[in-house]
C-alpha cells in the first residue's frame, strides 16, 4: 500500500468531557466495536481507590492501564483509529490540552442530564481555537435528560459553534423509544438490553411497524423534526471539517445504543491527517520523508528504571523501527530502536507507523516537548507547541538554601521540558509555577527529589486570573500580593489576579490599562 492510502486510512482522534460523562464507556464500546476487547470493563480500573497523593510512583503504580492506554489504536471498517486519551479529575495537566495539538478531530461527549460542564467548555476551547472538526455525542438519553432543543441551545451558546443533529431522541428516560436518524433516514429502535433495530422510514407505514408509527411520543418527534429541518442549519460537511459545525448524535454509551451509527458515521467524515505548519512552510502528510513532533513527555513509566516515553505524532513519510533519525533542534542523529505503540492495556513494540499514528520512544532525557524528529536532507521544525491557560499558582523555593544550584537546573529543565510553567515576581525574582492541574505539582515535587536531589516548598497562591500587560503600561505601584505583578518566559510581563471581583475591580478603576487574555476564543 502506497503511503497515500496509509494516510487516507487513518483517523486520529481525541475524546473530550467532563468526568462522568462517559468517557471511558464510550472508549471501551469501541474497543469492542473494533474487536479489541472481549469484554466490556477492561479499559482501567478507575475504581481503584485513592493514591496517596504525595508519591508519584504510587500515582504511576495504581494508575497502571490508564497510564499505559494513553494512546489505543485498532482496525475499523478499513480504517486504522488511533484514540487518544485526555486525562482529567487528578490526571488534569498541561499534557491533556497538548495531546489535542496531536489529533485530526474530536468527539466531545456531553452528559444529557447535565449539560456542557466545566472541563468540557476548557477543552474545547483548545480545539475551536485550532480549528479542529468536533462531533457531539450526548450521552445518556435512557436517563431522564434535559430538553434535546435545550442542549442544542446551550451548545450554541456557551460554545459558539453551530449545530447539526444528525439523529434526534424519541422520548427519553422509562420512555426512550430510540433515535430517528435524520442522516441516513431511519429510525433506530432501542431495545433495552437487547440490540437496537434499524427501521428504513419508509417501511414506517408497513403493518409491523404500527405500533411505533402510531406512539405519540414518536409522532411528537416526527413533528419536532419537521420544524427543525426548516428553522435549522443545513448540514455542511464543509463547515465540520473547519470547526465551525458540529454533528450532534444521540444515545447511550452504556447501553450500548446509537454508537454503531454515530462511529461509522464519524470514521467517514472525520478528516485524515492534515498538512502541519513548519516555522516557515507547511508539510503534508505524503512527503516522502518521515517527520513527526512530540507532544508529550511521560515521566517513571517504569518506577525499576528512571526512564521516560516521548509520544511522537508522525506527520510525513513512513517511520520504521531503527531507523536513524535527527532532532531538528540540536542536529543529533539519533537510533530509534526502543519504539512502542500502546494497544489497550499492553505496549507492544510498533515495526512501522505512517502519518497520523503515535508511537512511543525510549527517552534517556533528550527530548522536550515540541520537538521535531526527522529522516532525510531537508531540515525543518514544526511550529512551537502553545502554552495553556494556568489556573494554579504555587510559589517556590528550596527547602535547603544551599542547593539553590541544583534546584536552578531542575526548574529550569522540568520548564523546558513544559512539565510547569515557570513565572518570575517583579521586581522580586521570585519563583512562581503555574500548572492547569494538581498532578503537575506532584509530578514536579517528586522528579526535583529524586531528578535532582533538592526538596522543595510549595506555597499555594490559589487559582488565579493570568492578564498580560504591554510592557509602557507597567507601574508597579498598582500591584501587590493580591494582584501579582510577574513576568512570563518571554519576559512578558502578566498579572495574576487573586479572583473575578480583583480583576473587574481593577478594569473599573484603570480603564487605561490594557489587560490582554491571551486564551480568549471568539
Ligand atoms: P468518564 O470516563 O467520562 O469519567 O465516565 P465513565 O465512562 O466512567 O462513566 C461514568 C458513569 O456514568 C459510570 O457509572 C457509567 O456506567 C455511567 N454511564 C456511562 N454512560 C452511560 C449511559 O449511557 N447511561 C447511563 N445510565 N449511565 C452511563 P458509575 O456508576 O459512576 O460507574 P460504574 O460503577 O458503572 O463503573
């Protein structure tokens, strides 16, 4: 097979929510789907208790599958689907925004009874402002759910991006009769626990399906569906595949219900892999060289060793396991012959991977994230990766003053490897980390122990509000504990706002200073 089809053939993904609302189920069903699971329940033991928190190798230990099931690929309908996990609860790092910068699309999963929730409009943000194609599944309908036109309602308006139900529910909760798929014109019959039926809508009339034509819940939806095709947007596979429209299916990853026709729908129109911008061109996936980037760094996988695993996103050509490659940065040639990709709950070692795959490299501590591998004459980077929001702060010092050498170097590589983001009070020079989620803190705490033998105190500073400030417009009279004048990597200066009230207070009072929201989405 030429190195076109392998691409078109893949279908790289990442599926984001809030916890709880079925991220893990609906994973497991299509590992099921693709036959890579016997069964269901397999995919991690998340009820495995409480860690304790302070020991990572712990964390590591008990998370076992989790951690090893970052990535799960498996053959589907002729297509090869790479799933990507996003962590959250505890797991919730920097890690989780930037494995969206490896995917082609998305399927954000949104809990029927609850509506869009927190880490859902978080990661989604990342994605409209990437421009990746999202498709919706709302989840639970045999629940008794929120109003489907409702949910519609605050998808468009809490999320800003139109919305195309490609199935609508008949009935929810004890009366959840099945979905009527307004794509493939049929009407879907949910069981219960027995398997669900397809009925074409023009066998409505036939005598056998009478009963169901004659319910008023489904002559209620028929009717709603009626006003939908004409007050709603037309489907655009164009606009999807921009990150403007999103498909929106129904059902219940639990039951399983709707998943068949939402997954081989999704397969068929989610995007293969994409060209990807370098500092100053753009790369597709079918240039002949192999090319790929890491975006993420998994530290301890193994707590024998001190070893790491850089995920590497391959973006062109064919990767082949030994093959020498450099790292654009430094210009060093470098054996990857300790390469793994991760099936479900093993790592097994990956011969080949094309555009679109993911595949795990040994790291003896050369790589940072962002970085470019490559094979071949013609030397490129791909573009930096961005930072994410950080909502937490910590200020931090050495335990011991005088290993103040030491903890220098562990922050600073531990910041270059974009573990934390590091910030610097002004005029104080203090050290100030942020992170998107506790796990960063624990992570840190320990690999400075045991990376670099200093012992660190973390005092916490709260969640805060980041604006940037243009560098004429600084005057440090205006700030202090509450409201922290810092400076960022690129010696930016930005204020951490101590909350909502500090900021609007600060809006009101110097209507003159302009306070830039560098993660603000339109
Ligand atoms: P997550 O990975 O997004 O955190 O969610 P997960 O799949 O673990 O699902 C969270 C809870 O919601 C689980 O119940 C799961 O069984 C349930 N769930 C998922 N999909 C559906 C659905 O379509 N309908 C209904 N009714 N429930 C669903 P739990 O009681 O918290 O866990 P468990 O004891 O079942 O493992």
């Amino acid at each position: 097979m030429g190195l076109q089809e392998e691409v078109q053939k893949r279908k790289t993904f990442a599926i984001i929510s809030h916890p709880d609302a079925g991220k893990t189920t609906m994973t497991e069903k299509l590992l099921l789907q693709g036959n890579l699971i016997r069964s269901a329940g397999t995919v991690k033991g998340k009820k495995s208790g409480k860690f304790a928190t302070s020991d990572w190798m712990e964390i590591e230990k008990q998370r076992g599958i989790s951690v090893t099931s970052s990535v799960m690929n498996f053959e589907y309908e002729g297509f090869k689907v790479n799933i990507l996990d996003t962590p959250g609860h505890e797991d919730f790092s920097e890690d989780t925004y930037r494995t969206l910068t490896a995917v082609d699309s998305v399927v954000m999963i949104i809990d029927a009874t609850k509506g869009i929730e927190a880490q859902t409009i978080k990661l989604f943000k990342v994605c409209k402002m990437r421009g990746i194609p999202i498709f919706t599944f709302i989840n639970k309908l045999d629940r008794e759910s929120r109003d489907p036109l409702d949910l519609m309602d605050q998808i468009e308006e809490v999320l800003n991006i139109e919305t195309y139900p490609m199935n609508w529910p008949v009935g929810m909760g004890k009366r959840f009769l099945g979905i009527l798929d307004r794509y493939h014109n049929q009407f879907i019959q949910f069981n219960g626990n027995e398997e669900e039926t397809y009925i074409d809508l023009k066998d409505m009339d036939l005598p056998e399906n009478k009963a169901i034509a004659e319910n008023p819940t489904y002559q209620e939806t028929v009717e709603e569906l009626e006003l939908l095709n004409e007050a709603g947007d037309q489907f655009s596979l164009e606009r999807v595949l921009a990150g403007e429209q999103t498909p929106v299916f129904f059902g219940s990853a639990l039951a399983p219900f709707g998943i068949e026709v939402f997954f081989n729908t999704f397969v068929k129109m989610a995007p293969a892999p994409g060209p990807r911008r370098t500092k100053d061109e753009v790369i597709h996936p079918d240039y002949p060289d192999f090319s790929g980037f890491i975006f993420k760094i998994q530290a301890n996988m193994n707590p024998q060793h001190r070893d790491r695993v850089a995920f590497l996103r391959v973006c062109s050509g064919r990767f082949e396991r030994g093959m020498n490659v450099q790292l654009a940065r430094t210009g060093k040639t470098i054996r990857l012959g300790q390469t793994q990709q991760f099936v479900a709950s093993s790592r097994d070692t990956v011969e080949e991977a094309y555009p679109g795959d993911i595949i795990g490299i040994y790291d003896p501590g050369s790589y940072r994230i962002g970085d470019t591998l490559l094979d071949g004459k013609n030397v490129f980077e791909y573009d930096e990766l961005p930072s994410f929001p950080p909502e937490l702060f910590q200020r931090v010092s050495a335990k011991n003053v005088m290993k103040a050498k030491q903890f220098r170097k562990g922050i600073e590589q531990l910041v270059q490897e974009g573990a934390i983001q590091l910030f610097r009070g002004y005029p104080t020079d203090s050290y100030i980390i942020g992170a998107v989620g506790q796990l960063q803190y624990e992570v840190f705490q320990h690999r400075m122990k045991n990376e670099y033998n200093v012992e660190v105190m973390l005092e916490s500073i709260g969640d805060r509000i980041p604006r940037w400030l243009k560098k004429e417009q600084v005057d440090t009279k205006l700030f202090d504990e509450r409201n922290l004048l810092v400076k960022d990597r690129d010696d930016e200066f930005l204020v951490l706002f101590k909350n909502d009230f500090a900021l609007r207070w600060f809006v009101d009072k110097h209507a003159d200073i302009e306070l830039i929201d560098l993660f603000e989405v339109n």
